[in-house]
C-alpha cells in the first residue's frame, strides 16, 4: 500500500515547484531588466519607461502570482465541497464575467486619466514636463495588458484552487521571454532609448494576450468556465470580502509602489529604485509567492485546528530560505549590482546608488515572508480585516517615512529603508494578532530551526567576507564580462554550499521531512 505523502514534504514539494516557476519568471524579469539598463540607462527616458512599467509589473506581481488566489480560492473550494463541481464552475464563470466589464471600463478610464495615473506613480515628474509626457505615453500604450493578464490570473486562481499550480506559475514568465527577444534586437539594431521604449511598451500589452492564451490551454483538462453576467449570492460573498482581501494581499507591492513616488523626487532615483527591487524581487518571489500560494490553498482546504501546525511549518520552511537570501543581498549588493547592471550607459555612479538601495531592501526581506505566511491565516478563513489594517499601517509607515528619510537626498536608498520598515511593522502586528487568539503558538521546538538559519547565515557571512576581496580583480567593471559573471557566480555558490551545510548540521531545515536514507545529527537513532 502506498504510504501517504506527508503534509510537510508536500508543503515544500508544491512550493518549490512554485518557487521554481516563479524564480524563472523573476529571473527572465531580471534579464530582461538589464538589457533595460544597457539600452536606456538611467536617465530621463527610463525613468519615464521604468515608472510606467511599474502599473503592470505591479498588476502582473499582485495578480499574476497569486493575489486573486486570497478572495477567490477559499470561497470557491467552500462552493465545491457545499454544493459540488457544478456549482463551483458557474461560480467562477460569473466571476470571470463581472471582472471583465469592470476591466474594460477602468482601462477605458486609464487612457483617459492617464497624466494623473503617472503622477500618482511618480508625484516627482510634475517638475518635469517631458518625462511626464513621455511616461504618460508609455503608459496609455500599456494599459491593455491590464485587462488580459487579470483575466488570466482569474483563470489561474481557479487552477491554484485545484492544486494545480505549475502552469499558473510559469505563465508570467512569457512576458519577459517576449519582452527579451525584443530587447535583444533593439540592441543589435542601436535602437535610439525614445524609440525603443516605445516599442516595449507596446510588447508588453502583447504580453497580456499570450499569458492568457497559455492558462486557457491548461483549462481545457478541467474544462473552461463560460463566462456569465448573472449575479449569485456567492458573488455578493466575493464582493463583501473580496476587495478587501485583493487590498489585504497587495500591501507589499503598494508598499514599494508608494516608494517609487518618494523616490520620483530625485532624477535617477526611480531608475535605480527600480534595478535594486528587480534583484530583491528574486527571492522574495522564490520564497513570498510559493509559500503564500501553496499555504493559503493548504489552510482553506483544512480544518481550522490544522492552521497553527501548518503555520509553524511554512514559517519555518520560509525563513530557512528567506534569511540567507538577505544576508547574501546585504554582503553583495555591490558586486550584485555591478556585475548584471554597470554596462553600456549605466555607470558608476548608477550602480553604487542601486547598490546602497539593494542593501536596505534585503533587511526587510524576511519580513516580507513571515508577513505574506501570516495572512494566508486570515485568508483561509475569509476574514481579511486585520491584513488590511496591517497593510494599510505598512503604506502609511512607507510613505511617512520615506518622506522624511528622503529629505537629505539618495532618495532610492531611503525609499527602500523605508519599505523595509513597513514590511517589519506588517510582520510584527499580524504576529501579535495571530497569537492573541491563539492561531499562531510559537514555542522552543519553532525556534530552533529559525537559530539554526541565524547562526548558518553567519557561517555563510563570514565565508563571503573572506572570499569577495580575493575576486575583487575579476569582480572589477574593467574585467572582461566572463570572468566578472564567474566570479559573481563563484560567490553565490560559495554561499549557498555554505549555509546549506552549516545549516544542514545546525538543524536550520528541521522542520522538513528529510528522507529516511539521510543520516542528521538531529535524527534521533532508534534500537
């Protein structure tokens, strides 16, 4: 008889296959950003671009990769197990209705409203006439990759439902695939930055068709749902708690949208805010997204008596990942940012700038984590009030302190101290909130592993900090690019083999089922 699959490795199972989808996304994303850097630099056309791009990088992070997941996944399983398949469907077809109209009529309103959409992007561009103009016209150009991607990502909140998560995970990635191709032209051909921004933006509504095309191919097993303009009373449910839960799951990236407004304030700022988040963006997607995704579909699925278990296991799992991803950022921000970045008309002074933001995001990053496992909590059980008073407080922290950070100037590296901050206040109340009602009961045994991780990334700093001045020639921006990316490479790897094995011995990835061949110091012998 086949022994059933523990939840714990079927927890990391179905996050890493999700963490691993997204990564490709996030990696693509990351080439992608640094052919952007190479053909626009950081001057005043890709501060028009990059701050346009943010609306459907922000739509494609908060949608894209599991936003939708939040209101409509717990409701929809509710739907399936009360009143069975059938119902479920009719369900997600008027959802994808609705949200279709409402879609056209908002993009309608974008075109129109466009200057005030950019200014409320980046305030900054109001003293700058034709970066706004620009930013305004990039902007109407990308607007309908708004209206496919979000009916994708409906469409693939229904396979995250159904615990199929691959091919929702990977559909952002054909984006940057596509966006990449064209870049990589533009580059041969010495296309001017004016014009090559304007064809980019263009891609990226493209983008949107092609993202949908690939969820309604993976639709067609279980069957595509017809979309419908009836009202149910399950679509009076979605709505009362649906929009509040979508706010609730954004919070992180409003969080850095509102540090894209305190950085509009300095000329270069948005562009080197923009380069630091693309890296911040790797592991917070690897590990954030999985983790969220794969949980919040574990807890509604559940009894409510199995959420404290799965919560001490998901936390454990995320910072084992989390904090040696924010370790690494923080040692190597530098040679991080000179290396994929500091070609063509991105300098030096971009990349020290970039760098010093990259650092101050890594200290949020475990935040950000704990944060996204923490509210999959309330998610699961449609009660989405507390994340949104959480997020609002992490927006009203970001953007009061940003402002007042930002008053003496790096603007891009205060912009992302002061995200890092909300991100450790959001993790913080929900934590509180959590063991107060007894949800959450953090004890020694959950802690281990969490001093497990710590102490690795301490081995794993000390490793780099011998290491970086020994590359510092090949790291050098004189280096020939090879030995640069060799070098870069040889650090990462350094890295991760050490905290791998100093956490492998200090018990940092406890919480994980490890196989029964697989000697550990913790595994206790028997006979």
């Amino acid at each position: 008889m086949t022994e059933p699959v523990p939840k714990s490795s079927r927890l990391a199972r179905d996050s890493l296959v999700v963490g691993v989808a997204t990564i490709l996304s996030r990696l693509l994303g990351f080439g992608r950003d640094v052919l952007i850097a190479r053909l626009l630099g950081a001057g005043p056309v890709a501060d028009a671009f990059l701050a346009a791009l943010r609306l459907p990088n922000l739509v494609r992070r908060v949608l894209g990769e599991g936003g939708l997941n939040a209101p409509f996944v717990p409701l929809y399983l509710a739907i399936k197990q009360e009143a069975g398949n059938a119902a479920a469907r009719r369900f997600t077809g008027e959802t994808v209705g609705h949200l279709a109209l409402l879609l056209l009529v908002m993009v309608g309103l974008g075109e129109v409203f466009a200057p005030w959409i950019v200014l409320g992007i980046a305030g900054g561009f109001a003293a700058e006439p034709e970066t706004l103009a620009l930013a305004t016209h990039f902007t109407r150009l990308m607007l309908p990759f708004l209206l496919l991607t979000t009916v994708a990502a409906m469409l693939a909140a229904l396979l995250n439902a159904e615990r199929r998560f691959a091919v929702a995970a990977l559909a952002p990635a054909l984006m940057n695939a596509i966006l990449i191709a064209i870049l990589i032209v533009q580059l041969f051909q010495g296309t001017e930055p004016a014009l090559a921004a304007q064809w980019q933006a263009l891609a990226v509504s493209a983008t949107g068709l092609a993202h949908l095309a690939l969820v309604l191919i993976a639709l067609r097993h279980l069957g595509l749902p017809r979309p419908s303009l009836r009202w149910s009373p399950e679509m009076t449910r979605l709505v009362a708690t649906g929009g509040a839960t979508l706010l609730a799951a954004s919070s992180a990236q409003l969080v850095l949208l509102v540090a894209t407004q305190i950085a509009s304030t300095e000329t270069g700022a948005v562009a080197a805010l923009y380069y630091a988040d693309r890296v911040f963006q790797l592991p917070l997607g690897f590990v954030g997204v999985a983790m969220g995704t794969v949980v919040l579909s574990d807890m509604a699925a559940a009894r409510s008596v199995d959420h404290d278990a799965m919560l001490g296991k998901a936390l454990a799992l995320g910072l084992a990942l989390a904090l040696p991803a924010a370790t690494a950022l923080a040692a190597l921000a530098g040679p991080i940012v000179s290396v994929l970045f500091e070609h063509g008309r991105f300098g030096a002074e971009d990349s020290a700038r970039t760098a010093a933001a990259l650092a101050a995001f890594a200290a949020g990053l475990p935040f950000a984590v704990i944060a996204k496992v923490f509210g999959q909590v309330y998610f699961a059980r449609q009660r989405p009030r507390l994340p949104l008073v959480s997020g609002c407080l992490a927006i009203t922290v970001a953007a009061v302190g940003g402002f007042m950070l930002a008053r003496d100037g790096n603007a891009a590296r205060m912009a992302a101290v002061a995200a890092s901050l909300a991100f450790a206040v959001q993790a913080i109340l929900l934590g509180i909130a959590l063991a107060r009602e007894g949800l959450w009961r953090p004890g020694v045994t959950a802690l281990r592993p969490v001093a497990g991780a710590v102490m690795a990334c301490a081995v794993m700093l000390g490793l780099l900090a011998w290491l970086e001045p020994r590359l510092a020639v090949l790291l050098a921006p004189e280096a020939p690019t090879v030995h640069r990316v060799l070098a870069l490479g040889l650090l990462c790897g350094s890295g991760i083999a050490a905290y791998g094995c100093a956490g492998w011995l200090l018990g940092a990835f406890g919480g994980l089922r490890l196989p029964r061949a697989l000697p550990h110091p913790l595994r206790k012998r028997r006979g």
